[in-house]
C-alpha cells in the first residue's frame, strides 16, 4: 500500500511545478586512470588483483611498488581514509577533470601538506603525471566500450522514474541537488571500494555491462540517495560529543545506525529485500535494520529514531 501512495504522490508532482531531478551515467576518463593506478598498485592489499595482473605492466615497477608502500596514505574505505584519499581522489573529481587540471591541482595541494610530506607529495605527482600517456593509449581504449555499453544500461534502470522524489516525499525533506551524476569507472567494479562518495550531485561507481552489476548500482544509488537527504542529520550526530565514546566509535555505529536507516527506508519505498550490507559490522547492522522494522515508519523524525536506535543498542550491550 505505502508503495502505491508514493507512486500516486509521484505522478502528480509534474503538475505542482516540480521538475525531475534527472540521474544519468558519466563515463570519464580521469576517474577511471585513477582507479587503473590505484587498482594496479594493489593499494587495498587483495590477495588477488585481477586488474592488476592484467594492466599491471603498462605502469613501471617501481611506481607501482612506490604507490603500495604508501597505500596507508591514500586508501580508504568504510567512511574512514588516508591523509591524502582526498587531494589524490576524492576534490578533484567533484566534477569532470582533465589530466593537466588535475597535476595542477596536486602540485598546489603539495605546498599546503606538512614539511614531512613534501617529497611523498612529489613523488606521487610525478607518477600520476608521467603514467598517463600509456594509459590513455593502450588501456583506455579497452576500457570505454565497456563503460559506455554500462552507462546505456543504468540509465535505462532509471528510465520513467523519480527515485529523488520518492524519497523527498517519504522524508518531508529536500535532496541537496539538481540532479545525480553517476561516474561510472571500471577497475573497481569488484573487490574495491565500488561507491565513493563525490558530492550531493556525483557519485562514483565501479561497473561493468552485466545486469548483476548494473543492479547492485542502482540499488546502491537508491540508498545514496537517502544518506544524502539526511545528511545534516549525520553530520549532527558525527559531532555529537555525547556519541564520541570510546564504544561507539571503535565499532563505528553511529555510521552503521544512520546506513541501515537508509537502507531500511529506502525497501519501504521501493520494496524487495536490504541488498547494501555493511560486511565488515553485519551483525550491528543486522540489529539495527530488526529495531527499525519495529520503530520505523512513514513520517518519524530521522534524528530522534536514529538517538533512539543508538541508545538502545548500547543498553544492550
């Protein structure tokens, strides 16, 4: 029944005025030369590196090995991440670049990091720079084609859909965008930290054309969607000295309870079963998806469900 009202809600909207936040896919190539030297290098230490063993050798050894004895710098996954994560991935791809923007942007970052850090910094310019050549002509020719043939396939999973509204209209709550830009990059379709966030308008996804694959990103944006809604809240609680305990932070749970809202929400609006698992906390996130399913619903208020949910886990524990 809910499902049904959020389609009726939906389907009027055109004629209050509102115009559909669009989702489209992108396929770039800065995104996914990044992700070939980051995947190459193995920077996340996997026992196995189908990328790597593949496209590995169009970059020279010693980068290669440079890049994994300074993956603690750059890597990242589960909202936590090296010092440099940001400046070598993440602020530089919150919207389309090109290689010479984003050297430029290195070389300026690299004279605000502490003196410690300067050659690192260096080092690392010099390989993004001097390793691009090479890929833009043997690899990324390989790469597109797939990428683009993923794009056509995720965009029609969207077709004649308002998914942003859907959740507006289920969260009394504004998305902070015109629109959602799926930059869609193919080293990091498996294995890999396969959804990072870029900013409300633009997130990157690991991909390749499969229907499996193109599912799981667009379950994914759906949840994205909803962190995105109630980030404010998030952001709240992240600085809420209060939830800053020693026990709440080691086991991350502020940040399991606000992901498995999202997700728990976003199966009562689009229906099916939870299909973004938290591997690494699944029993927290197990807990939390059972407590919504009996204190969630329709119109209550994020912030006092997601205190509530928190204070009950740690009087359980």
């Amino acid at each position: 029944m809910k499902k049904i009202l959020f389609i009726a809600a939906l389907a009027v909207l055109p004629l209050a005025g509102v115009s559909q936040k669009k989702i489209t896919g992108s396929v770039e190539i800065m995104p996914n030369y990044l992700w070939h030297m980051f995947a190459s290098a193995n920077l996340w230490d996997k026992p196995e590196n189908p990328y790597g063993d593949k496209y590995g050798h169009t970059i020279p050894e010693a980068d290669r090995r440079f890049l994994y004895d300074n993956r603690e710098h750059i890597a990242w996954g589960n909202s936590r991440g090296g010092m440099l994560a940001g400046g070598m991935f993440f602020v530089p791809l919150q919207s389309e670049t090109t290689i010479e923007r984003y050297i430029a942007f290195l070389e300026e970052a690299t004279a605000s990091v502490p003196d410690s850090f300067v050659s690192l910094c260096k080092e690392l310019t010099r390989i993004m720079r001097d390793n691009y050549p090479r890929f833009e002509r043997e690899v990324w020719p390989l790469l597109e084609p797939d990428l683009l043939e993923a794009k056509e396939m995720i965009e029609a999973r969207f077709s004649g859909t308002d998914p942003i509204a859907m959740w507006e209209a289920n969260l009394g709550l504004p998305y902070p965008g015109e629109k959602k830009e799926l930059v869609l990059t193919y080293a990091n379709h498996v294995g890999l930290p396969s959804a990072n966030d870029l900013g409300p308008e633009r997130n990157n996804f690991g991909i390749i054309p499969d229907e499996r694959a193109v599912e799981w990103v667009y379950q994914t944006v759906l949840h994205e969607i909803g962190i995105y809604i109630i980030m404010p809240t998030i952001k709240k609680l992240m600085a809420d000295p209060a939830l800053q305990t020693d026990f709440l932070q080691s086991g991350n749970i502020v940040y399991v309870a606000f992901e498995t809202f999202a997700e728990k929400r976003k199966d009562d609006i689009f229906g099916g079963e939870p299909t973004v698992f938290l591997h690494q906390w699944e029993a927290e996130y197990r807990w939390f998806y059972d407590y919504y399913l009996t204190h969630d619903f329709a119109g209550a208020d994020p912030e006092t469900l997601l205190r509530s949910a928190i204070a009950e886990y740690v009087a359980t524990r």
